[in-house]
C-alpha cells in the first residue's frame, strides 16, 4: 500500500511538472527591418507583446539573407557549423547537408522532451523542391507540419500540410497561417504543452498586401535618413558600382516597395491580435511565451543601392525582437546584444529541456544593462547565372554577378565576392562594426556606430592599426569557434 501511495504520489509530482510547462508561440517574418520604420504598421504588435513583455533594442542576425539565418535561428548555430549558406541547393539550403543534420533543429528536443510542436509558413527557401525530396517530406520534430514549397509568396502556392502537397490561387497566405493556428490553439490543452511556429511571407518580395489593405499607405513613402541614395567611395566596390546615386526615375519605384512591405505587414498584425485572442479565450495566454521577429533586415536605397538585403549595414542585420510571457516585465526595453541564435537555446531553457551543442546562449530576460558582446555575421555572395539581364553592361558576367536588372538601372544586388565576416561588437562605451571582405582589395569597414549610427564615413584607415589588429584576430578566431562557451569568449584569455 505504501509502495502504491508513493507511486500515486509521484505521478501526481509528474503531472504538476509537466502541466506547468510553459507553450511557445515564434512568429518569424521574412525581411522586416527596424531601422527604416518596419514596426510602424505593427499596432496589434505593440500593444499584445511589446506592451506586455519586452523589447530587444539591439537585436541582431547571423546573416542578411533568409536561408541562411533561419538555420541559424533553428539549430542555435553560426554559418560555419551549420553550413547553409544561402539560398540555394547547392549552398545547403535544404540541400542534402541540412537534411542531415535536421535532427539539430530545436524543435526536436521539444517533441522529445513530450511538446506537441507545429510549424505553418516558409522554412527554407529550397525546402518542397522535387530535388530535395519534394512536399511529402516533413521534416523531423514536428507534430503538425504546413511548410510553403519554395520561396516566400502570397497567392498561387503549394504548401506541404502533413506531407500532402496542397495548391491555393486565390487564398491569401498569411491568412492561411492564421486560420490554421487559430485551429491549433483550439484543440491545445493545458494537460500538454506545445510550440507553434508562424513564418508568414510578409514583407518579402514581391510585396503583395492582401487586398483588403491595399492603398492603407498610398500616401507615405520611403524613409529618407542621411544614407539614402547618396554616391560612396569608401565601401566595397558592389556599392560603388554604378549608377552612384540611382536616378531620379528610380524614387518613385523605392516608395511603391516601401509601402507596399507595410501594407503586406497589416495581415500579420491582423493574425498577431488574433493569436493572442485564441490563447486568451482558450485560457492558455498566461503560461505561453509569445516572440516575435523576422530573418533579416531590408535596405532600400540606402547607399545608392536599390532594394534588397545581402550587406552589412544595420538596415540588413538589425532586427526587430519582443517577447512576453509568464514572469516577464511589461513595457520593458531591454539593450543586451541579443542574436538569432539566441532564441532556440532561450526556448529550451525556459522549457526546462537539454539543449544539443548550440553556439548561442540563453537570454537573460532580467538582465538590464547592455554588458558586453562580440557577434559574428557571415554572407556568402552568389553569382547565379541567368539573373544578369542582356540589356545590362554586365552581362559577361552573369557566372559573379547576380540580380541586375534594366528596372534596377542595371545595379547589380549581389555578386560571388559580397563576400564578408563581420564583427559587431557592442558594450557599456563601445557599439562598433568590423567588417572584412573576400574580395581582391581584401576591402575593410570599420564604424563607429555611436558617432556615425547611418555608417557613412569608413573608419578603417583612421583608426590605431592595434584595434584593426585585435578585431582581425578575434573574427579569425570567431569564424572558428564553435558551442556557446567557444564562441562567447573564442580567444580565451585574450577577451575582455
């Protein structure tokens, strides 16, 4: 009998763990910026999670490409562990490589560890394609599976729902998202908890809002800061390509994208309030973590570039991050150098499960001083063949370059030695960038982002060559390192 007592006890000790484990809700878009007003759209955003949680002022992702820093966001590891380096097959992503390894991704250890887990939207942008197995593939760690085939669209789709590929036309893709976690939330209970991942293709291009929200912002256009459109001759060369500054004829086409990627944002912050509202309504809003941020930044016409992602510059990397739940403060702002890579080994931690080796490090949500932090971004440039159109000067050169088009005046957006490492390394006094190219000028940009916050003026050949050489040695060092501990402090006695 005591035996039985003991036993009855213990499930019951069992049971009161498991139901106090906390429910996560990602909600990850493709390509919003925060440094040229990408959350000015987002009201619901504001008053459901930033005024009922906090904001991370200095968030930030291991790439400006998609691909790429959703691995990263993933598996909690930088490029050079996790090895998808952009967007394409042969660059890992979902290539052959990745499907090995998709084990890592954080889901996993949740599933294992007895979370139901849910994923609907874009994955990877080769994820569904026929050479990696095509839409019947789900892949591991998911309970339930809605992963977009390809790249980020609004209408005319295939989504893969459990392995089933389904085709839409007419069905507007975040709405889709939104009407399937509603679902989900719906037949979730408290008895077992669960992770939801939203990944809606807004604001990608081709920027297309749903048709209810187009005209909201027919009146705005693009944000002129100091760097908007103005000719530079001390970056690296894809930048000072011409035309340097884009003509005039080129200002009306940057204000349509800009507000067009508002407009296409309003569908999401419609889907955000409504997330909320399943969870409040089916009493799971209290012991739930909402985060919400997006893959990577967005530039337009800065620098006499057209628009795009792909550099280094704080519109590209700089993201928006906000997070509530259970024990969070309210209407916080929070300015730790946080990273994408962050969050997988955050989610675990919070949820009480073992982490895999990852090189990113759980956030501390009490920490309120901005502390000290070295952070690598890495961008492996592509040439691909067949995007260098026959009317552009360049056209010789269609196997380096990428993506000059006549509508972009035949500035090219990338090419195979966009190639960088960046240190940002951010402290008490110092929010400084480094950045090296692997380019045959070996070009270099420093900034000193607390003088210069638009990166107007490269500093790299004014400043003592000791601190060229000390950020020199700590990104060789970084490009290297590998697990949380390593790549905190990958020059050991050295660091700070």
């Amino acid at each position: 009998m005591l035996n039985y007592l003991l036993l009855v006890l213990y499930a019951g000790a069992v049971l009161s763990d498991v139901e106090k484990r906390p429910n996560f809700v990602v909600i990850l878009t493709d390509d919003q910026d925060i440094v040229l007003g990408g959350m000015t759209p987002m009201k619901n955003v504001q008053q459901f999670i930033a005024k009922e949680g906090v904001t991370f002022a200095n968030s930030y992702v291991t790439s400006p490409i998609c691909c790429p820093s959703r691995a990263s966001l993933l598996t909690g590891q930088y490029i050079h562990n996790h090895r998808t380096q952009n967007n394409s097959l042969s660059g890992n992503c979902y290539g052959t490589e990745w499907r090995r390894k998709e084990h890592r991704v954080f889901a996993n250890a949740l599933h294992d560890a007895g979370y139901n887990t849910f994923y609907a939207g874009k994955y990877l942008n080769q994820y569904g394609v026929k050479e990696a197995g095509g839409p019947e593939v789900v892949p591991p760690g998911w309970s339930e599976w809605h992963g977009l085939v390809g790249n980020s669209v609004y209408y005319n789709y295939t989504m893969s729902n459990n392995g089933v590929p389904t085709y839409s036309t007419d069905l507007y893709l975040t709405d889709v998202i939104r009407d399937l976690s509603i679902s989900y939330i719906e037949n979730q209970t408290e008895s077992q908890p669960f992770l939801m991942v939203l990944a809606p293709p807004a604001p990608h291009q081709p920027f297309t809002p749903a048709r209810r929200h187009e005209g909201v912002y027919s009146n705005v256009t693009a944000v002129r800061h100091p760097n908007f459109n103005i000719a530079v001759d001390d970056k690296h060369w894809l930048l000072r390509m011409p035309p340097s500054p884009l003509p005039e004829t080129m200002m009306p086409e940057l204000d349509r994208v800009y507000r067009s990627r508002w407009e296409a944002l309003l569908a999401v912050d419609e889907m955000v309030a409504d997330v909320i509202g399943a969870l409040e309504v089916n009493a799971l809003l209290d012991n739930t973590y909402v985060i919400y941020t997006s893959d990577n930044g967005y530039h337009i016409g800065q620098f006499s570039q057209v628009y795009d992602k792909r550099q280094p510059y704080e519109t590209d990397i700089k993201v928006p991050l906000l997070i509530r739940g259970p024990g969070l403060k309210k209407n916080a702002v929070n300015p730790q150098p946080v990273l994408n890579i962050d969050i997988a080994p955050t989610i675990l931690h919070l949820a009480g499960v073992k982490a895999p080796d990852m090189d990113g490090r759980p956030v501390k949500m009490e920490k309120e001083e901005i502390g000290e932090r070295y952070m690598l971004v890495e961008y492996y440039g592509e040439g691909r063949d067949g995007s260098v159109d026959e009317k552009c000067p360049w056209k010789y050169d269609g196997d380096n370059l990428a993506q000059c088009y006549p509508e972009y005046d035949c500035k090219c957006q990338d090419a195979r030695n966009n190639t960088f490492a960046c240190i940002r390394h951010i402290a008490q006094r110092l929010n400084m960038k480094y950045c090296v190219f692997a380019d045959t000028e070996k070009f270099a940009e420093l900034y000193d982002l607390t003088a210069d916050p638009y990166e107007l003026t490269n500093a790299v050949d004014g400043e003592f060559q000791a601190i060229i050489v000390w950020y020199n040695n700590y990104l060789s060092h970084m490009l290297k390192c590998r697990g949380a501990k390593n790549c905190d402090d990958p020059m050991g006695e050295f660091s700070n």
